[in-house]
C-alpha cells in the first residue's frame, strides 16, 4: 500500500498584546487553506520515508486529487474541509515514534 503526504499551507492569525508585549492567541484559517509550491511552483508530494516525488507520477496524482480539500458548501467555506479529519495532529517531532520529518523539514532551526 503506497502512501503520499501532499503539503498544505494554513494561514495563522497571531493575537497580539501590544502593551504587555505578549501573544494572546493562535488561530488557525483551514477555510484559507491552499497547496504548497516549491519556489518553480511544483507542488511539494512526498513518499512515505519523506523523499520529495515528481508531481506528475501516478501516485502522487491520485494523492493529490484524494487530499484536495473539498466543504459541504463550496460558496461559504467554513472550518476545515469536510473531506479531511476533523481533529489535526499539531507538528511531526513531538512523538519520538514518528520525527521522519523532522530530518528534511527545511524550516527546522537546526545547528549547522
């Protein structure tokens, strides 16, 4: 059984207390929710062991047009998209089982 991560990016809105110099909240957008493009515009699919796979395999493809984000009405989109889990996992990393990603992810504040 082949699996595929396809990458998204979700804005967050980030609630500031200007005269304490703290942040309040964290506020996901999933309603802005869009895919994630590497800087020639390829969009960013990975194998199960994270290695980056062309877009145009037919894998990635099916992976893509599954993980689609799709609302019950497309006119007002609210919350997250219907065909994905309602509850989301917060990062990779914080469970010792599964820090793959944490090995290729590019915005990782590693020593170099």
């Amino acid at each position: 059984m082949a699996k595929r991560w396809v990458r998204y990016v979700v804005p967050v809105m980030v609630e500031v207390d200007v005269d304490d110099d703290k942040v309040t909240r964290v506020v996901t957008l999933p309603e802005e929710v869009r895919e994630d493009r590497d800087d020639m515009g390829h969009f960013l699919i990975y194998d199960e062991q994270f290695v980056r796979r062309g877009g145009d395999d037919q894998p990635q493809v099916h992976a893509f047009c599954v993980g689609e984000p799709r609302w019950a009405d497309d006119r007002f989109r609210v919350g997250g998209p219907a065909n994905w889990p309602e509850r989301w996992e917060e990062s990779f990393g914080r469970d010792e089982s599964d820090d793959r990603y944490e090995e290729i992810n590019p915005y990782d504040l590693r020593e170099r």
